[in-house]
C-alpha cells in the first residue's frame, strides 16, 4: 500500500535550514566512534516508541556481517519530511543515507553519489535480487543513483468499499470496475446516509486513467500511453478518457456523492471508521488483495475494484528509493547497510514486524510463517514498503502458499510500460515547467475532485497552459522520448 503525502508551504528557507541542520546533527551522525563507522539514516515518519531495542538489534545484526558499521536511523514527520529533504539535498547536508523525494531532478542535478558500479561491489547479491524492471526504471543518464525497495513493482489504483457499510446497506458492488459503474452503489447509499462520505476524496486527490504515464509526475499534465500504441506525449486532461472520467466525478459532486469541501478540505477518512463508503488505494502484489490494507484498518473488511492496468512502469520503480549523498564520508559502508537490508531476513524482519518475541512470533520458523501479538500497532515497527527487499519478509498465518504463488505469478506476467526507464531532463525548459507547475496548482484540486465543470475549466486551463510555455516543453519531451524509443 502506498502512503498519501501531502506537500505543504514553504518556510524561509534560512530558519528552515537551521532548522534542519540541527536535526541531521552532521557533526555526529556521520561519523567514526571507538573504531566504527556510523552511517546516518534518514527516513519520513514517526520514530517508533521501541526504536532503541530496534537499533540495538538491529547493529547486533550488522556487525555478524560488518563488525565495524553501525546505523542510526533519524526521522522527520511525514508533514515535514519533503521540504526539510529538499534542504538537506540543496545545501549539500553530507548524510549518508537518506528516503529520495523527486528521484529523477535530484538525481540529474547531481545530488547523489553515483552508485552504478559501488552497488555491483558491495551489494551485489541483494543487486541481483531486484526485479531488473526497478534498475530500468531508475537510470538517469544511463547511471544509477539509488537502491530500491523490491516490494511492488507494479500496482493498480482501486476503489475500496468499506465492506461493512456494503452489507448494512445491501450494496451491490460485485460489476464495479470504473469510477462510472460505481454509481447505483453511491446513489443507494447517499440516500440512506447522506452525512456520511459515499466517496471519500480531498486535496491532493487525483483520478486514475487506466494506463498513462507522467513522465513528470501526475501534479504535470504530460502523459504517456502506457501500452505504447500512441508514442505521443499528450496533457492528459485533453484525452476523452480523462475528460469523461472528470465528468463523472462532476456528476458526483453536484449529487453530493462527494464531500463538497474537497478541493480544500484535508479531512483524514480514516481506514478503521466507519465515515466513508469508498475510498481510492493503491495496491501491488506484496499486498496480498486487500490482505495488508484490512491490517492497517485493525481488521475491517475491505474489498477493493482495480480501475487501472497493472504495468512495471518508472512512477513504481521510484516509490521507494534510498540514495547516498554525493558528500557522504561513508559511501560504501552505507551500501553495505543497504546490502544487508535486502539480504538478511533476521535484520529486515525486526524492523518491519517489530521485535521478535514482542509484536510478533514465529509458527513455523523454516517457512518463515508468523503470527502477530497484541503488541503489534502502528509506532512499533517501520513499514516494510519503505525498508528492503519485500520478497524476504516473513508472511503471516492468513497468508497462504496460494496467495503467495499469486503473487509471483502477477509480478512475473505484469507487463512493462512502453515508458519505463524514460526520466526525461528538464534542464532546458525548467522555466517553463515552473510556470506550468504554477498553473496547474490552481486547476489540480477544483478537476480532480469534481469540483468544477471539466469542460469549460480545461478549456480556460489549457490556454493558461500555452502561455506558460507548455508547447515548447512538449515538444522537448517528445523529442527526448522518441530518442529513448529509438534506442530501446
């Protein structure tokens, strides 16, 4: 499952690197105490109240590999996480290891160490161990910048029905595939509830064609057809589809299947309450259907409807990445940590589970089959999403040999998007995107969430668009992706 972040308002960037320097603490975190390497970790999210027995473990567990390394892993609340990294890459910050933000224009800027040949040497067999659609997907400039977590390398965008409120309400949900055959169930329900959210969304939402591509992130408008039959960079709010899917969404609003704040509102629906009939996720095959999702809900059933086709693309391969600073003091004892964070279960398994004996135990060590003790709640482990290589982690009881099989069987028959690997260079319109990032920020929340009638609000968007620079962006995109094709 994939964590929603939201961006928020940039400070004075003077107070604010105080601020961060202060946290990195680079005088100490980067650095060699009674003959051992400390390498510096950093990571959005809370720090979990065991982190102490974690860490502990944790380097007990290094040093059975590397004796001299240790690792401290330093955390920056998710609200916070993006602008004091996009500090810390700015001013040169020489952390070892650190979460990436905007993978591909930090990597092109030069931010981070090149890593293509130390990740070979010092992490070879956790190199070897990565679906090889994740290294296509992080070369920029034929060159790889940083180590991914193997975990979902494909995932589909879904509508999840809050299983409980389905049956109270004898919902029919069962030929559900798009946001428009969803309707008799959302009309149904807002009748009978009408406080309650039938389709929860808010700020920062954005609605899922079935397959496109952004080769400069969904907050862009430049799209790609996934399937590689239109090899045209396309505004995917000009496309039919897109369009009708906002018409839908427009519907919904005005019959108040949508909240009416929520283009502003930055409500938490909360998985666990019973204040929303459906909600959108993100879901790969490390998921196990609705397996994870159910256990961050406490539980809850949940039952989810794939709206989006399932392809290894760039935007996956690049939803958790760690990088080295190019100022590093520790490069190699810091892939070395990334080494065996893919590699050794014992070490991976008592930071995404918790501690063994505490949030969790094993029924079957051999087969690496768990189950969960009361202890196991959110602030005592780290999500295993974000951590190392997902195929190493150990499965609960509920996880069956068959869904597992699934799994590989997904993964090994999911097909890569015609734009993977793409990570085009902005360098020579960055002007430009700018300007179209500035006009999409008003035009974003009032399409995606039904807010505002799509037809005449494209219109009068795209005309922004134009004289913002988009053609000339455009067309350096199509030229920089026709050569990708052509040497492909």
């Amino acid at each position: 499952m994939k964590k929603w972040v939201r961006n928020i308002t940039m400070l004075g960037m003077v107070a604010l690197s105080a601020t961060v320097l202060a946290a990195c603490g680079k005088s100490s975190d980067s650095a060699e105490d009674n003959g051992k390497t400390t390498v510096s970790m950093y990571m959005p999210g809370d720090k979990p109240k065991n982190y102490a027995q974690i860490i502990s473990k944790a380097n007990k567990q290094i040093h059975k590999t590397y004796k001299d390394i240790d690792l401290k892993m330093n955390f920056i609340g998710w609200g916070d996480y993006e602008q004091k990294y996009n500090v810390m890459v700015t001013s040169g910050d020489d952390y070892d290891l650190a979460f990436a933000q905007s993978y591909p224009a930090n990597a092109a800027k030069g931010a981070y160490a090149d890593l293509t040949s130390l990740i070979k040497k010092d992490a070879k067999k956790s190199y070897d161990s990565v679906d090889p659609a994740y290294w296509k997907g992080l070369k920029v400039n034929k060159k790889i910048y940083g180590f991914p977590v193997n975990a979902n390398v494909f995932a589909q965008n879904t509508l999840t029905f809050n299983q409980e409120l389905v049956d109270k309400n004898n919902l029919d949900i069962s030929n559900v595939d798009s946001y428009a055959s969803m309707e008799p169930a959302l009309a149904k329900f807002h009748k009978a509830n009408p406080g309650v959210a039938a389709f929860a969304i808010g700020q920062g939402y954005k609605a899922s064609p079935a397959h496109m591509d952004f080769p400069l992130g969904n907050g862009l408008p430049f799209a790609i057809d996934s399937s590689g039959k239109d090899k045209k960079i396309v505004n995917a709010y000009d496309t039919d589809e897109m369009q009708g899917i906002l018409a839908t969404l427009h519907s919904y609003y005005l019959k108040g299947y949508i909240p009416q704040d929520a283009a502003t509102s930055s409500t938490q629906y909360n998985l666990q309450d019973n204040t929303w009939l459906v909600r959108q996720e993100t879901q790969g095959p490390y998921d196990y259907g609705d397996t994870v999702l159910s256990n961050n809900a406490g539980g809850k059933k949940l039952t989810s409807k794939a709206i989006t086709d399932p392809y290894k693309s760039s935007a996956q391969s690049q939803v958790a990445i760690w990088t080295v600073s190019k100022t590093s003091k520790h490069k190699e004892a810091a892939v070395k940590v990334l080494n065996l964070l893919n590699t050794d279960k014992t070490l991976l398994n008592n930071i995404t589970w918790g501690l063994e004996g505490q949030q969790w135990n094993f029924t079957d060590k051999e087969k690496g089959k768990i189950k969960i003790t009361d202890k196991y709640k959110p602030n005592y482990f780290i999500g295993a999403w974000m951590m190392g290589n997902n195929d190493n982690l150990y499965t609960q009881d509920s996880v069956t040999d068959s869904m597992i099989q699934t799994r590989k069987d997904k993964i090994k028959d999911a097909k890569q998007s015609a734009a993977l690997g793409f990570n085009p260079d902005t360098t020579m319109v960055k002007t430009e995107v700018t300007n179209i990032s500035n006009v999409m920020s008003k035009y974003l929340d009032i399409l995606n969430t039904g807010t505002a009638d799509p037809a005449p609000t494209i219109k009068k968007m795209d005309k922004e668009l134009k004289t913002a620079g988009y053609d000339k962006v455009q067309k350096e995109l199509q030229s920089q992706y026709d050569d990708f094709l052509a040497g492909k």
